[in-house]
C-alpha cells in the first residue's frame, strides 16, 4: 500500500522482532512510557482491509477485528487506533474517497474498541499522517502498519501487521532465530535505520522524492521512473533539498530554487556522475511541472492535528480495560454460531483469559510503580521516573486480590465509578474480600522459547474461577443452548476442559517478580531444592 516500489527498497534495512519481546523488553521493562506498555498506534482503515477477506458464519469481518484485538491485549501493549478525518485528501489513485465513517465496519469496531478498553480518535485528515506525527512527538513508540506512506510522513518506527499470510508479508516474512517464518514475530523499520543502511539511505526527504517519482496513493509519478530510478535520485540527496526548499518557500524564490533544483537532477540522469544510478538516462528528463504542488504538500505538509496547532489528543490515557461481561454480550449478540453461555465460556479459556490476566498484571505492576515512588518521597528521593523491571520483596508484593480483579475487569464497578465521578460524590472503595481461590496459584516451570526471541517466561497456574463468574454475568441468554450432541460436535478428538479447571500460560518473568515476587521466590527455592538433590 502505498508508494510503489518502497517496501521492497526498504526491506534491506528492516529486522525481524518477537512482538511479544518488543511490548514486554521494550515497553514493560525500558518503562519509556510510565505505563508498563508499548504504546502502538494503529490505522483501522487497514484492518477493514484485511477484514474482507474472512468469510463464513454472521459478521464474519467483525469476528476477526475481534481476534486482533484480543490477540493485542495479551501483550503489555497500549493501542490506539485512529480513524480517517473529514480533512483527508479527496482523491487517493484516482477514485473518489467515501465519507469518513461511512465504512460498514465502523460502528461495530468502535463498540469492540469500548468493551476492549482500548482508545481510537478521529483524525483530522488521513489517519497515516496523524499516527506519524503522534510517533514524530514520541506521543507513540510506533505504528502497526501495511501503509508506507507513513514514513513518507515523517514516522519514526513502523511495524509491519502480524500474518503469513497478508500479501505485503508473504515475500519477507518475519522468521525466528532459527531462520523460519514465524506468526509470533513482526518486520520492524526504522527511520534511523534507513537512514544509515549502506543500501537504502534515505532520510524523509529521500523519501518524498521517491513518492513523487515513482508514483503512490496522490499522483501515478512519472513515466520512465521507476523505484530504481528514484532511489538512486534520493540518495543523491535531491529529496533533501526539495524538503528544505518547501519548509522555506518564500512564492518566486521558491519556484527559482526548483528550476534549479530541476536541471541539476537532469544533469544527473545524464551523467550519473555521483554514481547512485545503474546507468545513464539521456533521455529522461524532469516536466517543467515537476513536482506537483498539492502532491508535494500532501507528503511534505499533510493534514493532521500538528499543522493547525493541536495536540491531536495528546498522551494516551490508558484508562481502560477489557470489560469481560460486555466482551461476552458483544459474541452473544454477534456470532450467533457460538454465541450461547457453554461455548462463549469454553471459548473465552482460550481467546480471553490470557489476555485478561495480562491486564490485570500490568496494572498491578503500575500500583507497583506507585508503591516505589511513594517509597522514595518518603527516603526523600528526587527522581520518582521509574526504569527497568522491579523486584519488590514479598512483603511489598502488590499481588493480584480478588478485589483488584473485580476492580479492573469488572464493568458495573467500572460504570458505578464513572457515575460517581460526574456526580461528583465520594468514590467508595471496592468491598474487600478472602481469597478463597487465588488467580494465581502457583509458577510450574520455567522456558526460553524461540518465539519469544529466549524471553525467560514462567509456567503460572491460573484459577479461572472469577473470569469465568465476569464473563457470564454479561451472557443474556439470547441464544438457547443447543443439544447436547451439538454442543459436543467435534469431542471425537478430544474433549473440552472444564471452564473452572486450572489453566497453565506462559507469562513473562519480569512481570512475575514485579507483581508476584512471593510466587517467584517459591518457584526459584524448590528449583534450588532440586539442584541440590542432582
């Protein structure tokens, strides 16, 4: 999508990640945030793309925005999802663009986006150029993207959507340390790297210059220049100047540096003489018209929030949750071939549960945070920025009580606070409680695995109990439960486990020790235990 020909430029330059190590090293570890997270913004527009393509049972497009959603809430990522603006370009290739939010999936990604927990804004103009400019001011660490034109715009990290089998991937799919294609890493890309790569060079002047030559989403470029030509042009640090030349136009002055600008590119094609082209191009030459203006001004200057004056929303808050009960009244009212109380249970073991016990673990680790700046006022401490991972002892272990699970995952307390908020009465503490059955109950092993790029992970014993009670308090009952034999349809292979049985996930260790080092100090003296018996 995008410019032609730039993907497969920059492809030199890119490297393949884990995404689970990059949110877990680079966003709950590094702590550039302040919020336990990598902070990832995401064009919907593009997911809607993607959504096309499944078929099969009611709202088949919904049901996978809703698979990406819970897939990205199992990781110590803080999304945000931007949505194009009334202000977007007009024409993009020639046709005519739709409203904005006239999509068929927009209402409905909305509402999965609330009961997520997670935050979308409106762009002013193209969702691309706000997100870039959000990772320009640091506002994000990087943006989920199939679109290079955010580059163009001036972003700084863009990751590539996670799939084997989206198009833009199939010819450089991320691989894993053992040189395989892997669905649990990412291609990510770097205006740094791109910059000092031997191979590609190009600095976001560079870029915009190879836009305009080769042809993207505002204009088809020119004929007879190609991605090789214009590469070679942009590394000849003709884009730089083009940028410089914009960012300081002053009407006639402006147009005289073009003219200029324009017969030293000729002289190139000509001569080749800095020696960035294949070959000599005698008979290609710069239009006088070369570049368009408004095509220029889309890729140099684009509408966003930052060229009017505004923040564009600002930091990101990061003050919601997954809400269980309305996650499990959003599949009853919308996958009608699953959506009765059994299955969305069953279901939820496996789609659900891991990513809210993620959450549920970074906003503990956050109280944590809190407890250590606390900590330091008190000894008299000056810098209350909190980096790098912490391992309180288990006296300060912040843990996760029942009432802490309630509180975040709960949506009646969630909504309850939120009315007593624009009411303004007195907010009351949630009612505290025994924990008869611990949501964690205890860490069973330990792993370096290939997915994670050798992420240390611990093996943790999981009571589902009290997820399960959330999610069915939001189920209606709309569907009725189907037979017993079609309900067990496919148990040939083999039988679901009970809803209630302990469940075993793979967490990061750095988020154990910061949450639950009492759990991690068991774990590590029975392993010491049993060295000793070697």
């Amino acid at each position: 999508m995008g410019v032609q020909g730039l993907w497969e430029v920059l492809a030199k330059a890119c490297h393949s990640r884990s995404l689970k190590h990059l949110a877990v090293v680079d966003g709950f570890e590094d702590n550039k945030s302040g919020r336990r997270g990598f902070r990832v913004g995401i064009d919907a527009s593009i997911w809607y793309h993607h959504a096309q393509c499944s078929k099969g049972g009611k709202n088949p497009q919904l049901r996978l925005l809703f698979y990406r959603l819970r897939s990205l809430a199992e990781l110590p990522l803080i999304p945000l999802f931007v949505f194009d603006g009334r202000e977007r370009p007009k024409v993009k290739r020639g046709s005519r663009m739709g409203k904005s939010g006239s999509h068929n999936l927009t209402a409905g990604m909305k509402k999965l986006l609330d009961v997520f927990g997670m935050e979308w804004r409106m762009a002013l103009g193209e969702a691309e150029a706000e997100l870039a400019s959000l990772n320009r001011t640091g506002v994000i660490d990087a943006i989920m993207t199939d679109d290079v034109d955010a580059f163009v715009f001036g972003a700084r990290t863009i990751i590539r959507n996670p799939s084997l089998t989206l198009t833009g991937n199939k010819c450089n799919p991320a691989l894993n340390s053992e040189g395989k294609a892997s669905k649990y890493h990412v291609m990510v890309y770097t205006a740094e790297q791109i910059l000092v790569h031997p191979d590609v060079a190009m600095s976001r002047g560079g870029l915009i210059l190879f836009a305009l030559l080769s042809g993207g989403d505002y204009s088809p470029g020119l004929k007879g220049f190609g991605p090789q030509i214009a590469h070679g042009l942009a590394r000849c640090g003709f884009g730089d100047r083009l940028l410089a030349a914009y960012e300081d136009q002053s009407g006639i002055g402006f147009h005289q540096s073009l003219r200029s600008w324009r017969a030293e590119i000729n002289l190139e094609l000509h001569t080749n003489a800095r020696g960035f082209l294949l070959r000599r191009y005698p008979s290609l030459s710069l239009p006088e018209n070369f570049p368009d203006q408004q095509v220029l001004e889309n890729y140099a200057n684009p509408m966003c929030s930052a060229r009017v004056g505004r923040q564009g929303g600002g930091a990101l808050r990061d003050s919601g949750n997954p809400h269980l009960s309305k996650i499990a009244g959003f599949c009853e009212n919308h996958f009608d071939e699953w959506g009765y109380k059994s299955v969305i249970i069953k279901r939820f073991r496996d789609l659900m549960w891991e990513a809210a016990i993620m959450t549920i673990l970074r906003r503990a680790a956050l109280d944590a945070d809190e407890k250590e700046k606390n900590k330091r006022l008190s000894a008299g401490g000056a810098d209350l920025s909190v980096r790098g991972p912490l391992r309180p002892s288990r006296v300060d272990e912040i843990g996760t009580p029942a009432v802490l699970v309630k509180k975040i995952l709960d949506a009646s307390e969630i909504d309850r606070y939120a009315a007593a908020f624009v009411r303004r009465e007195p907010r009351n503490s949630p009612a505290t409680g025994s924990d008869a059955r611990p949501l964690m109950q205890r860490i069973a092993g330990a792993r370096q695995h290939v997915s994670t790029d050798g992420l240390l992970e611990y093996r943790v014993e999981i009571d589902p109990a009290q997820l399960v009670d959330l999610a069915s308090a939001g189920i209606k009952g709309k569907h009725p439960e189907p037979p017993t034999s079609q309900s067990s349809r496919g148990n040939s292979k083999k039988a679901a486990p009970d809803p209630h049985s302990v469940l075993r996930l793979w967490i990061p260790a750095s988020i154990m020790r910061q949450v639950h080092p009492g759990l991690v100090e068991d774990f590590e003296a029975a392993e010491a235990a049993k060295a000793t018996k070697r």
